[in-house]
C-alpha cells in the first residue's frame, strides 16, 4: 500500500491508501471517478506518496511529483493487475455497478528514502 497526498481546494492535503505499481518510468493507482482525489488532482496535479515497507514500519520510500496521465482506457485491466497483486485476486472484488475507473501517472521529481 502507499498513503497518497492530494491539495484540496482549501490547500489542506487530503490523504488516501491506495494500491500502487511502478511501470519503468511512472508510478501509477488507479480510483473511481467521483472520489475526492479525482476533483483534487483536476485542480493540482502535485501528489505525494508514502510508501512503507510492510516488514520493517520504520523503512519508508516518500515520492514527491505530478500526474503526468489520467486516462479511463486500460483502467479496468490495472485494478485487476492491482487485485491479483494485493489481494491474489484476479478481478477487483470491489468493483460498483457504472462504475469508472480511472488510471492515473505520476512522474516523481524527488524520491527520499529512510
């Protein structure tokens, strides 16, 4: 899991579990259209995410950056990647009925780890 850090409109972050992955040159989540990140992210397109590492809690990588992409196609088949990765499913179980899904990037600009 990562802990993702949004600017909302009151310039307060609002912060979010999310499931991540990393595809080479982009660390990509994936959410419901509707969620208050979507409205964050059309307005500020800077992030932060928290990620720790589930054996030590003390050892964590923070990743500073921007959305570079936000796209409904392919969407569907990440947050299955995403289920088979975090839950061994092979489909997201949490799926609701019209929902849309949407597929986000961001490129980091500075990465700390400790």
């Amino acid at each position: 899991f990562a802990h993702l850090a949004t600017v909302g409109p009151d310039g307060a972050p609002q912060v979010t579990p999310v499931w991540v992955d990393y595809d080479g040159t982009s660390i990509r989540f994936n959410t419901a259209k509707g969620r208050v990140k979507v409205r964050n992210l059309a307005r500020n397109p800077r992030v932060a995410l928290a990620i720790q590492d589930p054996d030590n809690p003390y050892r964590y990588v923070q990743i500073r950056g921007r959305v570079v992409e936000a796209t409904e196609q392919g969407a569907d088949a990440h947050i299955d990647a995403l289920a088979k990765k975090y839950l061994g499913q092979d489909r997201y179980p949490f799926r609701q009925p019209g929902e849309v899904r949407i597929l986000y990037k961001v490129r980091p600009e500075r990465v700390q780890g400790m």
